[in-house]
C-alpha cells in the first residue's frame, strides 16, 4: 500500500511539473507570435522574460532530485 501511495506521488509531481512547463511554453510562443507581429520593443522584452521563464524552469525540472 506504501509503495502504492509513493507512486501516486510521483505522478502527481510529474503532472504538475508537466503543467508548468506547458503553461510557461504556452506563454513564451504567444509572447514571441505577439513580438513577431508587432515587433515593438515591449513585445520583445516580453518574449525575453517568458524565454527565460522557461530556461529557468527546464533548469530546475533537470535538476536530480531525491524524492
């Protein structure tokens, strides 16, 4: 039953990790769509902060963990 519970756990993290990382791509490409169509200033800075959004979140999703 342990082994069980420890297993819905991980999925579960996994999911949520998973989550995060498409909403955070989600927002990078619209960011970048907006910038290519407009390519004002602003957009670009908005696509640059959801482009490392999504660096530092695939950092911290290849970082090993211990549970």
């Amino acid at each position: 039953m342990e082994g069980n519970d420890v297993d819905k756990s991980i999925v579960e993290r996994l999911r949520m990790d998973m989550d995060r990382l498409i909403d955070a791509v989600c927002e990078m490409r619209h960011a970048q769509m907006e910038f290519f169509r407009s390519r004002s200033r602003s957009a670009l800075e908005a696509s640059r902060r959801a482009e490392k959004k999504v660096d530092r979140l695939l950092e911290e999703l290849r970082k090993p963990t211990l549970f």
